[in-house]
C-alpha cells in the first residue's frame, strides 16, 4: 500500500443520493441505470445510511417485499461510518476490514463530499494493478442509458446539487454542464 495516499485522493466525488422517504424502486432505477452498486441514504446533505445490492437482496427481493412500498429508510444498513477525505488508506482499508464492507462514504465536516470503494484502493496497489485495469476496462466498456436526473455530489465541481445529469460519462450538476 503506497504511503500518504488519502481517501481524498482516490475517492469518487460523483455520490448519488436520496431521501429516507424515497421508495426503494427509485434506488433501483439509479442503480440499473448508472450501473452503481450503491447509493447514500442522506438527509440535509448529511449522510445517515448506505443501501447497497446487497441490501437489496437481502431485506427486499428475498422476502419479496415491494419496492415500489418500501422506504428507503427501510432497506438502508444504519448507522453509517464515514471517513474524512484526509483519512490514509491504510486506515481505510482496516476501517473496511473491521466492518466488513467493501464502501465508505467520505464526509467533511458532516457533509458528504464522496465514496470511496474497494476497487478505488486496489486501483493504487501496485500488486493489484492488473486486476484494477480490468475492472476499469469492464467499467468503461458499460453502455449503460445514464439518462435520468440524479441527486448527490457532482463530479466536476463537487458541489451538492439535485439535478445531477451525465455528460461524457461523469454525472455533473446544471452550472458544470452549462446550463
Ligand atoms: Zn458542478
């Protein structure tokens, strides 16, 4: 593991989020359509809980509950650990360990600024280049629709915006796309 390097440096600043009251099929949708495994539940700009594909699995498909009924807030893993982007990886990679999961959400001062995953820590581990390089070959080969409007942390800017659309493959907000 390469030494100082930060969560700041590696994480995406490109978050989706949405509501505790949103319903679980408008996860879904963000999910099929950005080709993400993970959303942030966040409330005031402030992340409160994470749903990932899992989650999905397990507290809403198996036991056949409808995602067009259940909240957000429902299928959501609480409370949530966030790391500060100045946090090192090495930290990370032991908070993640110790917690068994495989995504951590970046906030500053309380307010979410990112994401950092597994795959963004082993893309700077030279051990594990290769196999970084073909996740990210896999990524770029997606040709996914990205067609709808997103809340959560623009890629370009990093500023917290509610209509997040995709330009050339970055999810940005209306001023970093020119609107
Ligand atoms: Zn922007």
């Amino acid at each position: 593991m390469p030494a100082n390097i930060r969560a700041g440096d590696v994480m995406r600043k490109s978050v989706v989020t949405v509501s505790p009251g949103d319903t679980v099929d408008k996860v879904v949708d963000a999910m099929v359509d950005l080709d993400i495994g993970s959303v942030i539940v966040s409330e005031r700009h402030k992340p409160i809980g994470i749903i990932t594909d899992s989650n999905l699995l397990e507290r809403v498909f198996s036991k056949h509950k409808d995602p067009r009924k259940m909240l957000a807030e429902e299928a959501m893993s609480h409370p949530i650990r966030t790391i500060e982007p100045d946090t090192d990886l090495e930290e990370v990679t032991r908070i993640m360990r110790d917690l068994g999961v495989k995504r951590l959400p970046v906030a500053s001062d309380g307010r979410l600024v990112g994401i950092v995953t597994e795959t963004d820590i082993i893309a700077v581990s030279p051990a594990l280049f290769e196999l970084a390089r073909e996740l990210t070959e896999l990524r770029l080969g997606y040709t996914g629709k990205r067609s709808g409007t997103y809340t959560g942390v623009c890629e370009r800017c990093g500023e917290y915006s509610e209509d997040l659309r995709s330009v050339e493959d970055m999810l940005v907000c209306p001023e970093c796309r020119g609107a």
